[in-house]
C-alpha cells in the first residue's frame, strides 16, 4: 500500500526539538516537536542514538512566541528503543525535517499517551483534530494496523473527536438514528441497517466513523438505500468499504446531520458472527417491500451478496477425499450428490443403487456440503460401503458452499465424460435409469442437458421440466414446475420433449460442456435458481434441454432448509435472476422457438 | 450323505421370553433336529430390549443358550437399532463383521429368517454378501414390514382396521415422521427384501397384504404354521346342560380384545336364559396403561359372578385347561395372522368363537368350526354367545367340522421340499 500524503500539504520546518512523546502503539511513536530555539537544549544525541524515519501528520500554525507543536509518528520498535533512548538520546526525521532530543531531553519527554494527547492535542479545533485522525488513518494503512496501533488509535479518536447528540429512543423524538445491524465481512468492507429519523429536514450527512477514526461518508453512494422520507422513520441499508485497515470489533460509530445543522450519533455495535451470518441479515433485508426493497435489492444487497459469494466460492475447496472400493477409474458416467444435513440419506440411496447394476459401471461422488458432518459420515459411509458393496467416493468441503459450488466442485473432481447430478432426496424407480437417461441425451445433438420425470411419493408430478413465467405483481421471472400436482401416468407428462428449464435435482450434462460453461452460478444464495440460470445459459450456447420422462425417479424435497430462511433466499433470488436474464427471457416470450 | 445346515434367525428365544412366533420358531428348529437330512441351528436375539441382561464375553456377539450346541444368542450391545427403519442406525458392523463371522463359522446351507425385529432388516443383505449362492427364506407373522403401528395395521388415533398403506395415511397414524419418512421407510425395507428368495406367510390373508404391498405372488408360499400337538382331539365327557363355559387364553392387552370380552360378559341377560361362564387365562395386564388396566379391573369386579381369571399357563399345560371349557374366544382386535390359540382350541376339539376379519376369519369358517362375531363390538360377541349357548345342538355339529391340525411333521416337508426347491434353482444359477 502506498503513503498518502497528509490531508494538507505540511511545510517541514526547520530543525526542531523534542517537546513529548508518547507510545501510540506498541511499535509507533507519536511525537511532539518545536522549533529549536529558546528553551531548547544544546546538548546534542550521541552518535549512536536511535535514528527513526517518521511522518508529519500536522504541522498547524502558531506565533513565533508559542510555537505549536508539529506531530510526528514513526514506527520504532519499542524494546530496543527505551534502552537506547535513555542511553544514546533520539533523532527523528520526517520529511525534511529533523527533530533531535539527547538522552536526558528524550526521558524527560517521554509521558503516557493521555497526557500527551492533553497537552498537544486536545486543544487544537474542530477542523485540525479531524485532519489529524485522517492524516494518522492513513498512516495506519500504510504501515499496517497492528492490534496495538488499533487500540491506539481509538484512544486518539475517542479524546479527539467531535461529539453530537448521542441518539435516544424516545418515542416522537424528532432526532433518532438507530442502527440495527453492522457486519463486517473480506477484511474491511461492511454492511449497515438502520433507521434515522430527521424530522422536517432533509439528511445532509450519514457519517460512519471506524474505531480506529477513519470517518467515511454514506449518502450520495450509489450502494446506499435510503427509504423516502415520509414523516416517519427513515430506513437505510448501505455497503460500504473503509479505506483504512478495521480491526476493532467496539466502536463504531454512526453519525447523522440534517439539512439544519443539527446533529446525531449512535453507537452501531458490530456483529460478532461470521459471513454467512452477514449473509442471512442481507438476504433479510432484500426481501423488504416497496420502493425501499427495490432500493436494498438493485443497491447494497445486490452488491454486498454478490461480494459474500465470491468471498465464499473463492474460499470454498475440497479439503478430504475418501475412495470406498475400486470405483470404475475410466467411467462414461459421474453420478455426483451434494450431501447437506442428511447424510442418512446416502443409506437409502444405496439401497436402491445396490439392486441396479448400471451403477456399478459409474462412478458414484458423494460431496459433503456439511463439514462439520464429515467425520460422521466417513464412518458411516465406510461402514454402508462394506454392506452394500458399491464403490463410491466421497469429498469434504472446508465450509457449506451451496449446492453449486457443491457440485462444481464434484465435477472438478469427476471423471466421466457425462455428469449426472442427483440430489440426495432422489430414489431411483426402477433400475436402467442411467443407461435410458444417457441414450436420450446422446441421441439428440442439440441436446445440452437431458433430465427426468421426477414423482413425488404419492405419484404427483414433482418435475416434468421448468418454464419461465412473469409474475403479475412485481413483475419479476419465476419459475413454474410443468404440471406439479398431476399424476405420473398423465399423457401429458408422458410426452417427452425440450423444455426451457431443467431441475438440478437430476440432470444428465456433458462433463465438457459444463466446464466451458463455467458450471452452475455461485450468485444465488443456498441453492434455488441456479439450475435455472444453467439451463438459460445452455440455451445461449445454442443448446436445449431435454425432458425425458421414460425415466422417472422420485424426488423427496426433504426439508434441509428451515422455511422462513428458504423463502427469504427465495426472494432474492426471484429477484437476482430477473435482473440477469429478463431480456434474454422477454426476447424468447415474443419469439418462442 | 451329510446332513445340509438350515439357519433360523429369530428376534428371540422362547426361554428368555415366552411368545407365539418365537415359540413356533423354536419348535419347528427341534423338529428339524430329528430329521435326517436337516441340521438347523437356532440364533435368537437376545439382551435389550426383551432381556434385561447384554452379551456375556469380551470380542464376541454370539454364544450358546445355555450349553445347547444348535442355539445361539446374539446380542447387539452398543448398537442403536432404529425402530422406525428396522435398521442399525450408523453402525453396520453388527453385521459387517460379527454375523458374517457367525455365518462364516457356520455356513449354512439355507437362512430362514424367522424374523429380524431387534436385529435389522441389513441381516438379510449380510447373508446375501456373505454366502453369496444361499437360499434366503423369510416367514412373515404380521405387518411389522407394512406398518409401522406394532405391525398389527390398526389406526393409531381411533383403533380402526387399516387395510392400505401409503405414505399419506402412515403420517396420519405417525404425525410425527412425514410421508416422504414413510416412503423412504418403504423402499429401504423392499430393497432388502428383494434378496428374499422366499416368504412364508401363514395366512391368505396376510400373503395378500403383503402381494398388495408389493412382494411378488410367486415369491410367497401360503403354508401354516405346523404345531405339535394331537392328531384327534380328546374323546368329550358326558355333558349334561348346556355347553356355556368359555375360555379365553392370551395376553390380556387391548388388541388381544380382552376389553371386548369383559363387555360382553357384562351385557349378558340376566334373564332365565342361558348364561355363559368365562375362564381368563393369561398375563400381562399389569403391564398395559393405566386407562385400560381400570376398565379391565373394573369389568372384571362387575362379572365376578361369571367371570374368574385363572391366571397363566404354560404352553404344554394348555390340554386339562381347554377340556375345561367348551368355548375358546379369540376377540382379537387387530387383524391376526394365523392364531396358535386357534389351532390348539381345535387341536383340543372346541370350536371358536372369533372376530369376523383377517386371519382369524379365515381359520375359523362360520357355523361350520366355529362362529364369528363383529370385530369389536361387544353386544355382537355378547348375542354370538348367547347363541352359542342357547342353541342345542350347536356346539356338537361345530365340533364335528373342526378339521385337523396342521402337524409339524406335515410343515416340516413343506418347508423342506420349499428348501431343496431353493437349492436346486440355486445350484443351477451357479453350474451356468
């Protein structure tokens, strides 16, 4: 990272002595300097005294009479250097400048950083004690923010800043701001949610101020929603990043000021929890109604989840294999079942592929979206791979990803030349389904992906391919299963055909395909859609989707994900998929192929 | 030549506690004993939850009973067995490892399962993965494969008779495991039990609950329990009056319909006419629920008169305690598959008085044996008995159509002939 100047151009001085001192960090000094003159000693440091590179982060004007002090910080490790300032005295260079202080001057300097910040610091205005925590943020930045450094700078920020009405939650008080949620997630970018409440004037500032001083304004960014003011609270959700290095979890601050002059400030507590907690609050919020909800949507949730999933499929990996019998090393078919939560399925599942011998021609890849199930199922999986004599392979992922990435990354690992997703609540009917499902996709050459019947338990179609619907309301892009409902045997859902979409429940692809296609989108959260988006992404490719309903399996749809979040996730998802495929779907509405 | 091994496995031993299917089981294992070219061995579950205490040596999960060199215990201490599935939960290696040692000591020559409650439906693959060429025969004694409501197909919230499954109205028995539980319950059981090469069923009744249910016809053969008891019934004392002692013989629980019984007795006319008496013979009412316990307690307090509980018997005891009465009633709530007390009232010469459904019905034909009365419904059984005994006559000719019992040595050649069918077919898998 490079050094940003200070937030003035700060003319070096001439040579200066050492007035204070003070430890800001466990490795960085904070001096106070004064032109040398009257008052300042002869003695000069010895030649073996500690010569520190420092940088002037203010350099404010004063009388000849009562020079104020130039503020220096340097890095200097703090061990060495008390025995060296006792003994052997300081020079210290910033700029152009040169402050010295023999052995004596330097001890005499030395104070704790409370007094140092009375004497030099506290008295200084509004104005310069601001430009002064900009000018030590971005010292921070550049040096690097050890948790010392932040703790020091905190302390700074707490005796220097600027105070406002801290906010009440009273009822009708005309000034509140409140701050619901704060997360912090990739280093230093963060996600806010509160309400402010500015009675008849207009918002001027929203102000969010890092522990560490770093003051960094919201309104006017293009990922701020803020509602409309209407005489009620006003909800805002913003993702924003500090440019500085955060490291402090307490202290950060909100500040609000309205077109009046009049200001407000909250304490907005960061979250302690981890990204998919982040994650779920995001997700909570994109699914607000109105103006507001579309706002959050297109604005901060639109770009802090969009970060989150990257976050999350950059980190994601396989971190254990294990190989349970002699799978076929050159098989045409990879059947790949991402596990989450119920891994009591996988027994089921082979009870049923124990009777079909197609599937011992295929390699079987059962990847463990749950990590912290993985010792459970290796013992298990060890134990139902010597009853029921199936070769199978199992992968470990280092966090739940969601089903895409789940089974991305089961076809970076996969061998067959065809893929065949299966998800883990699916029982084949019959046996020869792999074999019946691989021929109808050879067959037909436009064929990109090729996918069955699937029943509920009670015969009811649960799947008989997807196509795409606008919902009259918000007018955004759903998917509608074909025929869900109906019975099995209808001749309608007997009729094979392509169809718009495919279920990733069971989908049968060219292992070839998928890879240059990029494999399913990370974008959506959990896992909804982006079977959708794939089969959208086929048909760019000039490819179709194959609705093959001599083959027939049921799909059980057990319930993995607990229903409030699923129908969040849902929502945002809807809305995701609208956003990247509404044109390519109004063009195939007016001229269906 | 030498004798070929038939193995039984049961979900437990006679002597650790007396039951019907397990007590069957066990004396068609004796009865193999004496034939000459039939070696059985007897491996009965035993420990939680029948017997309070678990397996005795250190490295092993089989040991004889008692001594006897042809039966064996088998224990699953530490195992989770899953009563929803009939399954180890998580854990094969009950049988991965300690069966397959077993079957692998003893190679036998046909499995007859004669039930894998407490041990898991997975017993039956064990066998198929490690004795890969040998026949596999499974006896069927009530739902417990179909229904997960002790296996006796009889609804949950109202005490109604259930005649189809399906994952929809299991739920409703079930609130709390879904339909798609029930469906997953279903197809684990019918994958195991596709490595079945023959069923058993001891009633039409339930081979056709089960053919519904989806075992193939051919696969089930209809053969009834063999029993060792007379081949003629006792020559009958001398009555003078009329034939009015009823005997009841079972455990006094509610499916056993004892509750229906009582009512009965307790309905009936007090007028000059003919009044039946009833012998209780059996157990366990102290360890049904409370709610039933009192009202059984307090019919029974209420008949006094006509009613005396005799306490329980012995299975060889049963001859001077059925010459006792002239009447057996087997009120059976549940459907029955093929009552032992049916065949050993009429092994005794008393005709039956029974439910009009399922098993029972089909082993007791109408005014022919016996007589049926509506399954549950107290003043029915209570008008059946009144005509039972107010009817000259009636006992005498019902007596007469009893046919003969079912002798061991009779099902013995029937399974046998069923076990070298199985190894014929089985051997000419092999040789092609």
């Amino acid at each position: 990272m490079t050094e940003r100047a200070a937030a003035e151009d700060v003319a070096p001085p001439a040579g200066l002595s050492l007035r204070r001192a003070a430890w800001l960090a466990d490795d960085v000094l904070i001096a106070a300097c004064t032109p040398s003159g009257a008052g300042s000693s002869e003695e000069n440091p010895s030649a073996s005294a500690a010569r520190l590179e420092g940088r002037l982060v203010d350099a404010p004007e004063g009388d000849a009479a009562s020079p104020a002090a130039a503020i220096v910080v340097a890095r200097a490790p703090r061990a060495a250097l008390d025995l060296d300032l006792d003994g052997h005295g300081l020079v210290l260079s910033a700029g152009g400048a040169r402050c010295r202080a023999s052995a004596g001057e330097a001890r005499a300097a030395l104070t704790d950083l409370t007094t140092f910040v009375r004497e030099h610091l506290a008295g200084r205005d509004a104005g310069a004690r601001a430009r002064l925590m900009a000018a030590l943020t971005s010292f921070a930045a550049g040096h690097g923010l050890s948790p010392s450094l932040a703790r020091g700078l905190h302390a700074l920020r707490e005796a220097l800043r600027e105070r406002h009405a801290v906010s009440v939650g009273v009822e009708g008080a005309e000034r509140t701001l409140e701050v619901e949620r704060l997360h912090r997630f990739g280093g230093s970018e963060l996600y806010v949610r509160g309400r402010l409440f500015e009675g008849s004037a207009a918002l001027r500032r929203l102000t969010a101020v890092s522990p560490e001083g770093e003051r960094i304004e919201l309104l006017g960014r293009d990922r701020l929603a803020l509602a409309p003011r209407a005489g009620r609270p006003q909800e805002f959700a913003c993702h924003f990043e500090a440019e500085a290095p955060t490291r402090l979890a307490d202290g950060w601050v909100l500040e609000a000021e309205n077109a009046t002059g009049r200001s407000v400030e909250t304490v907005a507590a960061l979250s302690p929890q981890d990204e998919a907690a982040a994650r779920r609050a995001v997700v909570e919020d994109a699914a607000a109604e109105g103006v507001f909800g579309e706002a959050v949507r297109s604005g901060p949730a639109l770009s802090a989840l969009t970060r989150l999933q990257e976050l999350r499929r950059d980190c994601v990996h396989v971190v254990a294999e294990e190989t349970h019998g002699a799978v076929p090393p050159r098989p045409d078919v990879s059947v790949i079942v991402p596990l989450y939560e119920r891994i009591d399925l996988v027994e089921h599942q082979l009870a049923q592929f124990a009777r079909d011998p197609e599937l011992a021609e295929c390699e079987l890849l059962y990847v463990l979206d749950s990590p912290e199930l993985a010792e459970h199922l290796g013992d298990y999986a060890r134990e139902l791979a010597r009853l029921y004599e199936l070769p199978f392979r199992t992968a470990t992922l280092s966090d739940n990803g969601g089903v895409a990435l789940a089974r991305n990354l089961g076809a970076s690992l996969a061998a067959g030349r065809l893929l065949l997703f299966l998800d883990s609540d699916v029982l084949p009917g019959r046996p020869g389904w792999i074999g019946a499902l691989r021929r109808a996709l050879d067959a037909d050459a436009p064929a990109g992906a090729a996918g069955p019947l699937l029943r509920y338990e009670d015969e009811a179609v649960q799947h008989a391919g997807l196509t795409f619907e606008r919902t009259a309301g918000s007018g955004e892009w759903s998917l509608v299963h074909r025929l869900k409902g109906m019975h099995a045997e209808l001749p309608a859902v007997r009729e094979g055909r392509a169809v718009p979409g495919l279920s990733g429940a069971c989908m049968m692809v060219d292992a070839a395909l998928y890879a240059g296609l990029g494999g399913m989108s990370w974008r959506y959260v959990q896992g909804d859609f982006e079977d959708a988006d794939f089969s959208l992404r086929l048909a760019k490719d000039r490819r179709t989707c194959l609705y093959v309903p001599e083959v027939s399996l049921y799909h059980l749809e057990a319930q993995s994900y607990p229903p409030a979040a699923r129908a969040a996730n849902r929502r945002y998802n809807r809305w995701l998929f609208t956003r990247l495929w509404e044109e390519a779907l109004e063009e195939r509405a007016v001229r269906p192929s | 030549m030498s004798r070929r091994r038939v193995l039984f496995v049961s979900h437990n031993h006679p002597k650790v506690r007396p039951g019907g299917a397990e007590g069957y089981a066990h004396e068609l294992h004796l009865a193999l004993r004496d034939s000459d070219e039939w070696e059985p061995t007897f491996l009965a579950k035993s420990g939680p939850p029948l017997s309070r205490s678990g397996r005795p040596h250190e490295g092993t999960y089989v040991t004889p009973v008692d001594g006897a060199e042809a039966e064996y215990f088998l224990y699953a201490d530490g195992f989770d067995y899953d009563w929803l599935f009939g399954s180890m939960r998580h854990d094969k290696s009950l049988y991965t490892r300690h069966l397959r040692r077993f079957l692998e000591a003893l190679r036998p020559d046909v499995v007859h399962f004669q039930h894998t409650l407490f041990i898991g439906y997975d017993a039956i693959r064990e066998v198929r993965r490690t004795l890969p060429g040998v026949p596999i025969v499974y006896t069927l004694h009530e739902f417990l494969p179909i229904c997960r409501a002790k296996g006796q197909m009889v609804r949950t919230m109202d005490g109604e008779l259930c005649d189809e499954e399906s994952p929809r109205r299991c739920h409703e028995c079930f609130p709390e495991y879904s339909p798609q539980t029930f469906f997953l319950r279903k197809r684990f059981i019918q994958a195991q039990f596709g490595l079945v090469d023959l069923f058993v069923a001891p009633s039409a009744m339930l081979r056709d609950r089960y053919v519904a249910w989806g075992v193939p016809e051919e696969r089930i053969l209809l053969e009834d329990y063999g029993r060792r008891l007379p081949a003629a019934p006792p020559p009958d004392d001398e009555r003078v009056g009329p034939r009015d002692r009823l005997g009841f013989f079972g455990q006094l629980n509610p499916y056993k319909g004892i509750d229906v019984l009582l009512e009965a007795m307790r309905r009936q006319a007090p007028d000059g006419g003919a009044q039946a008496t009833l012998r209780v013979h059996g157990a366990n009412l102290d360890l049904q629920e409370h709610g039933f316990r009192d009202r059984v307690e307090a019919m029974l307090a209420e008949t006094r008169d006509r009613v005396i509980v005799a306490g329980e018997y012995a299975p060889d005891q049963v001859a001077p305690l059925m010459a006792a009465v002239d009447w057996v009633v087997v009120p059976s709530v549940w459907w029955e598959n093929s009552p032992l007390v049916i065949q050993e009232a009429f092994a005794h010469g008393r005709p039956v008085i029974c439910s009009d459904v399922g098993g029972m019905a089909e082993k007791v034909a109408d005014r022919v044996n016996g007589l049926h009365f509506r399954v549950g419904d107290p003043a029915s059984l209570a008008e059946t008995i009144g005509r039972a005994v107010g009817t000259p006559g009636l006992w005498e000719r019902l007596r007469a159509g009893i046919p003969r019992p079912h002798a061991m040595g009779d099902h013995v050649a029937v399974l046998a002939a069923a076990y070298e069918r199985l190894l014929a077919g089985a051997s000419r898998r092999t040789a092609s």
